[in-house]
C-alpha cells in the first residue's frame, strides 16, 4: 500500500526546516495533533499546503508577485546596463 504525500510533496523530495512557535501555539498544535492522532509535522505540512493553495487563488497576491517581478527585472536590467552586457 502506498503512502499518501501531503499535497505537493514530491517523492524523496523533502527538506527539513526550523519553525519557532511560542510556547501556547506550540502547545495547541501538539493537542490538536494528538487528537487527530497525526504527528505535529503531518498537521504543520498540511496547514501549510491549505496555506500556499489559498495563495494561489488569491489576486492580491498575485499582483503581489507581479509587483515583485517587475521590480526584479527593473534591477537586472540596471545590473546589465552598468556592465555593457546588453
């Protein structure tokens, strides 16, 4: 039987981070995992993939990344005219 991946999650695909939680938060994810009976990863990895998807279908946030763009682009372009690689 096959394990199910959160959404997302690639086949050996997987990196470890450090999240900092105040003690309250940190307690009420450990209940809210134990009552699901799922590890606080498992709770934390799906939290946070409802979290990106939300963002997908959001404009603001995606006018945030437009915004975003332009402005990188702006930048290269100035990096690239100030050494005559254009």
């Amino acid at each position: 039987m096959a394990s199910k991946r959160p959404q997302g999650e690639k086949r050996g695909g997987t990196k470890n981070m450090v999240l900092r939680l105040d003690s309250e938060l940190a307690e009420q994810l450990q209940l809210v995992a134990e009552a699901e009976g799922r590890s606080v990863s498992e709770v934390v990895r799906e939290a946070i993939a409802e979290a990106v998807e939300r963002r997908r279908g959001d404009d603001q946030f995606i006018r945030l990344l437009e915004e975003n763009l332009r402005r990188h682009q702006r930048l290269l372009e100035l990096l690239r005219d100030r050494d005559g690689r254009r």
